[in-house]
C-alpha cells in the first residue's frame, strides 16, 4: 500500500511539473521576446539566453510542482490548529538540492565564457571602423578616411568598431546585433561583429546621456560584400550632395535639429534650422556669423522656448575646413 502511495505521489509530482513546464514553454516560444539575429555573434548569444531558459523552465517545473503537490496534499482543515509534526532535515536531499543548482550554474558560466571568447574574435583582417558618440549622434570614421552619421558593413566578414566619445559617456547597442558597449571619454573600447543577413537595423544610445538621450539614434545597413566594397570606393552615400551636407550627416546634426534639404533631420529639441534667417534676426546678427557663433559658441545666443542643450566642445571637434562648409550650406539652406 505504501508503494502505491508513493509511486501515486510521483505520478502526481511529474503530472504537475509537466502542466508547469509546459505552461512555461509556451510563454516563452510564443513571445517574440528577441529579434531576429543579424549576426553571428547574435546567434551565440541566443543560444546561452536559451540554454538558460530551458534550464530555469525545468527548475521552476519542479519547484511549482513540489509546491503545488505540498498545499493539495499537506494542507489543514480551517478548524485545525495543531502543531505539524516534528521533522528533522534530510542529509541526502538537502545535498541533492544543493548540488544541482550548482551543476546547472557551472554549465551556464562555461557557455557564456566559451561564447564570450568566441564572441571577441577578430579573425585576421576585420574592417575596423572608428566610432565617436557625442551628444547626441554618433559619427562612423572608415579606414579611407570618411565618416558618416550612419554604419554600413558588409555580410559575412569580421568588423571591429573602435568606440570613444567625446563629451559624457554613451552605449551602443543595436537589437539585431544583441551587443552593448560602452563609449567612454578618454577610453577606447570595442565590439566585434560579424553580419550575417542583410538589412537595415536601429543604433540607440543605451546610457542616459542628457536632454537628447532618447534621439540618440541611427541605423546600420548591411549589404553584400561586393557591394559593400562599390559603396567603399563610391565614397559612401554620403558623397552625393553638397558637401556640408556630408558634415551635417557625419555630426549627427539631424538627430536634434529639423532641415527640409537634409534626409532624415527632423530632431526637435534644437531650433528649426529651416527658420535660421529669422532667429538671426532676432540675434541681430548676419546670418553666416550667426550660424557659425551658434555651432562655436551654443550658449551665446538661445532661441526662445528651448534649453542649452547643444555640447559647447562639438564646434571645436570639426575641422576648419568642414566647418566652413557646414556654415555655408545652413546659409544657403536658410535662404
């Protein structure tokens, strides 16, 4: 009879564990709880965030159906307020259940560590491309010298990118890639990425960075190899157009400010550079040297109804050159 008891018991252990873990599998298949992996790094990442999962679905399975068998089983009457029997620990089982939580935690650290490694390759000959975060876009610098305010990579081959910034610290991070790093002033940090689809992905700051933090934002098209080395040779889309637009996109100026003859500026927490004439005006000021004191000098003149948001050290990180271009293309802009 006490067989039977308890090999009933067991049944009704695994009948509840199994309701549980099936309850729990369900929730986590059926909600899209990641994206769609754009890399191989992604992949692996994946596959520890899954491996972990299935590891915590099997221990809360036993645990809910312990307790779930506990309070059917063992529950008291409401008019009983006796005292439960006395029961001394149990040696065998308090070893049991202390030796797998720690076998399963060992097993999750050495596949993170081994993706972790696998992660941090290189390979021989990876595109490293330099990336500057400053309030609040981001700049990619190419081995030939140009720079952009968006990231182009090709599939299939290893990329480096070399983060700083230049004013507080920032966080790159895009959902396709599944990575997160840092950019810190003064500091060089770096991530490893290999695309493996095509397609076009968000770039969002992830470390609160001031008033814009929440603008922060760019994107990262990967394409074919060969066609990634035409567009390297091209110049980039960049290229094309005036070339103060090239250094208005390269600075992320649209992150923050609206211009109709440039794609994609529409950021509000700057003035409207479509009315630069007019707050000019009310500047007392020329155009030309009004627009250029406020690239130099943000703090100088604040249109009404907005904050000094605008990094006072971004002026003095464009060359001369490109600074003069980027005035005379607001200026004509303007008119």
């Amino acid at each position: 009879m006490l067989r039977r008891v308890r090999r009933g018991s067991i049944f009704q252990l695994l009948g509840f564990a199994a309701i549980a873990a099936v309850i729990t599998s369900l929730v986590a298949v059926l909600v899209p709880w990641l994206p769609n992996p754009a890399s191989d790094e992604a992949k692996r990442i994946h596959f520890v965030y899954w491996f972990t999962t299935v590891i915590c679905i099997g221990v809360f399975a036993a645990v809910a159906a312990v307790m779930t068998y506990s309070v059917i089983k063992f529950r008291a009457r409401p008019d009983d307020d006796s005292d439960g029997a006395p029961i001394h620990g149990h040696t065998k089982l308090e070893i049991i259940w202390t030796a797998i939580p720690a076998v399963l935690v060992t097993a999750i650290s050495i596949v993170s560590a081994i993706v972790l490694a696998q992660n941090s390759r290189t390979g021989s000959h990876p595109l490293v491309v330099k990336v500057v975060a400053v309030q609040f876009a981001w700049k990619f610098t190419y081995p030939n010298g140009k720079s952009y305010g968006y990231l182009t990579l090709p599939k299939g081959r290893h990329v480096k990118l070399d983060l700083t910034a230049n004013d507080v610290i920032h966080s790159f991070w895009s959902p396709e890639l599944s990575q997160k790093q840092d950019a810190v002033p003064g500091q060089h940090t770096s991530l490893v990425i290999t695309p493996s689809r095509t397609g076009t992905f968000p770039v969002i700051c992830t470390e609160l960075c001031g008033l814009g933090h929440a603008l922060m934002r760019s994107h990262v098209t990967i394409i074919p190899a060969a066609k990634f080395d035409t567009w390297m040779k091209a110049g980039g889309q960049a290229a094309s157009g005036p070339p103060g637009l090239a250094v208005f996109q390269e600075n992320g100026c649209g992150g923050c400010h609206t211009l109709k003859a440039a794609p994609g500026a529409n950021g509000t927490i700057g003035p409207d550079l479509d009315k630069l004439k007019q707050e000019a005006a009310r500047a007392h000021q020329p155009l030309a040297a009004f627009i250029k004191e406020s690239i130099l000098k943000p703090s100088a003149y604040i249109e009404p109804g907005y904050r000094d948001a605008m990094p006072p050290t971004l002026g003095a990180s464009i060359p001369a050159g490109k600074l003069t271009q980027l005035v005379q293309y607001l200026e004509q802009s303007a008119k």
